[in-house]
C-alpha cells in the first residue's frame, strides 16, 4: 500500500520532467553530432543562460528574431532555426525539422571538412580567414594558453573562432533562404501585379491579395533580423560579450596570474615589494577589465547586414510597386464609378421626363369634357400626344446641356 501511493505521489514529478525534457542536437567543434535528451535544468547548468532566455527558443511561443550574447553562450533564435552556441558545442532545437535539417547537414559538413588547412574569406571583408575548428593554441614554453582570436596567426591567416564560424554558418543559412523566398515571391508578383493592370476581374485581385499578404509577412521577418543586426553593430558592449573564446583565456590567464602573484607574495618582505605587487595587481586588472577587440566580429555582422539590407530593398521595391498598381487600380475603379454615376444622371433625368409626359397623358385622359374632343377628330389626339412627346424630350435635351455646363457630365 505504501509503495503505490509513494508511485501516485511521484507520478506527477516523472511526467513533469518527461514535458520539460527535449531533444537537442550537440554539434561538437570537429563536427560531430548527436542527440540528448536534456531537460531545461540541464541546459542552464550546462551552458550558464537563465531560464528567461530559454523562451526565446520556445516553440510553443511566438518569438521574434534575436541573437542574445550571455556569460558563457549564444542564444540565436533565427527564423526556425533555434540554438545555444557555447565555445566548444552546438545545441540545436528540433532537427528534424524540415526547415532545419538543411542547416544541420550544411553545419556537420563544414565543420568537418575544415582542417585548418583551407582559410575561407568572410563576405565583404578583403581577408582571408581560417576555417579551422577553433580552440586554444598548444602552450608555450611557460604553460600558459595562447589567445589566437584576435592575435594568433596561421600560416598568415586569421582564425575565427567556434562560435563565430557557426554564427556566420547560421546568418548565411538564413539569410540565403529569406533571399531565396524574395526571388521566388518577386517571380509570382510582378507578372501577377501586370496582369491585373490589365485585366480587373476577382481573379487577379485574389492572387494580388495573397501575395501582398505574403510581401508584408516576408518584409516583417527580413525587418527584424536586419534590427537585430544593426542593435548588435551599435553596441560594442554586446559585441564583446559574444567573444567567448576570448572569455576562457582570459580566466585562464587571470588564474595563472593568480597562482604567480600567491608565489610572490610568499617572497615579500619589505613594504616597498608589498607596493610592486599592489601595483602589478592593478595593472593586471585593467588589462584584464579591457573588452576584447570586435573587428571580427563587426567585420562579420555588418557583410551581413549588407546582405540582408539589400533583401530589404528588393522587398520595399516589391512593395511599392504593389502600392502603385493598387494606386491605379483605385484610379480606373474611380472612373469607372464616375461613368456609372453619370449613365446614372442620365436615366434619372429621363425617367423625370417619362413621368412628366406620362402624367400629362393621365390629366388628359381623365373623363372632364374639354374642347379637344368635341369634335372627335382622332388627329387631334394624335397632335397632342406628339406635343407632349416634342415637348419632353425638348426639355430633356436641354437638362443633359445644363449638365454638361454645370461639368456634372464628362
């Protein structure tokens, strides 16, 4: 009895657990892959982010673009691509999705090609960079790791480090599949948008209707990763914390500093040493409180920023053109509404004309005896129902010449 409501009381917690546990896909540097499933816990421990940026890669939540820099990851929730850079490893969400699985395939085999050996140049920039996993340099002589980010050179190359070489893997899978879809929705618009210019029927404004609905979601999405970009371009601070490479030599530079600093503190004696070691130890954190240099990744943000700034442009181009033809379409509805209006004025003045006649007719076949049929003469009727007739369309005729006067008619 005991052990079945210990089983009931637990049951919850296991359920609770198997919700929050997802799959995650870890690519590592050298690209090789493969699944866990990680729980939310895990993924904060493991990679330092709190739990506010985990809904941003939600997706059961509705997310705009974002590329967050934190302690010790990169959260980048791009499109449907949604992931956790660390210095080392990848972790991707959901990839199996169709709209994912590209990304991951591109990912695994560029990072497994790279042999250090084969620099590849950043878009818009004159220089080449190394496409080699990233990693600290062998140690030298005195033991302590070398920072190749932004200082090391191999073979006359640069090299990038893990983080940003997936990073620019991930802006260029984006960035090519949002110019990819601006292609193929300019191929659909501008014949479409022609045709209706041509030929207004409930058709063609249909497909011009989708496709403006689709232009606006599409400029929505290219708008927001072009923000982010450009928030991330004007803010040095959020540059800087995106260098996690640079984040571990640094601690690991500090920490030897550390341990010589304890040896020499062993070895003073005099005042005058105890103020050389005040003195280094400032030093040493002004030179560990500078922020890392940001060419690199500056370099790299704004070729694609360029890029995307250009798919923004073709896409406000597409807009506009669709305005004008809305624009014109407006225009010929209008004068078509203005030569209904005035077929309008037209007829209503007939009919007033009709009726006048019409009553006049009805006053004169009334049984009142009259002079007109004394004699019973049928030309005489006759003379006076072509008077009428005369009459009323002589009146006519000359309302439709007020008109025209008046500018009422074209």
């Amino acid at each position: 009895m005991g052990n079945s409501d210990e089983l009931m009381i637990l049951s919850p917690l296991v359920r609770r657990k198997d919700v929050e546990t997802r799959a995650w896909l870890i690519v590592q540097e050298i690209g090789k892959s493969h699944i866990e499933e990680v729980g939310k816990q895990s993924i904060m421990r493991r990679t330092g982010i709190p739990a506010r940026d985990l809904r941003v890669l939600d997706p059961k939540l509705s997310y705009p673009s974002t590329i967050l820099g934190r302690e010790r990851a990169i959260v980048l929730n791009l499109e449907n691509l949604k992931a956790i850079v660390t210095a080392t490893e990848m972790l991707i969400l959901n990839p199996n999705d169709p709209g994912v699985a590209p990304f991951v395939s591109d990912l695994e085999h560029k990072l497994s090609s790279s042999d250090g050996s084969q620099p590849i140049a950043i878009q818009g920039s004159d220089e080449d960079i190394n496409d080699s996993p990233s990693g600290l340099l062998p140690e030298p002589s005195d033991g302590r790791p070398t920072n190749h980010t932004n200082t090391s050179k191999m073979g006359g190359s640069k090299v990038l480090p893990f983080e940003f070489r997936v990073l620019e893997i991930c802006l260029k899978f984006v960035c090519k599949g949002l110019e990819s879809e601006t292609s193929t929705l300019e191929q659909e618009a501008y014949p479409t948008l022609d045709k209706l210019s041509t030929s207004i029927n409930l058709l063609n404004l249909q497909r011009v209707r989708l496709i403006k609905s689709r232009l606006v979601a599409l400029f929505g999405r290219v708008q927001k990763i072009r923000d982010e970009i450009e928030h991330l371009l004007n803010d040095d601070m959020d540059m800087a914390e995106m260098y996690l490479t640079d984040k571990i030599v640094n601690q690991q530079l500090e920490e030897l500093e550390l341990d010589d600093e304890t040896e020499n503190d062993a070895d003073i004696i005099d005042d005058d040493n105890d103020g050389d070691t005040l003195n280094n130890k400032n030093s040493s954190t002004i030179l560990t409180a500078q922020k890392p240099r940001i060419e690199e990744l500056e370099m790299l943000l704004e070729a694609y920023f360029v890029q995307i700034e250009g798919t923004l442009s073709r896409l406000s181009t597409m807009r506009e053109y669709v305005d004008d033809t809305e624009d014109y379409i407006n225009i010929i509805l209008d004068d078509k509404q203005n030569q209904l209006l005035q077929v309008g004025v037209v007829m209503s003045t007939a009919l007033v004309m009709l009726n006048v006649g019409i009553v006049t007719i009805g006053l004169l076949s009334i049984n009142v005896r009259i002079p007109l049929f004394d004699f019973g003469v049928p030309r005489q009727f006759y003379e006076a129902t072509a008077g009428i007739v005369g009459g009323c369309t002589f009146i006519y005729f000359m309302a439709i010449i007020w008109f025209k006067r008046k500018g009422l008619l074209g």
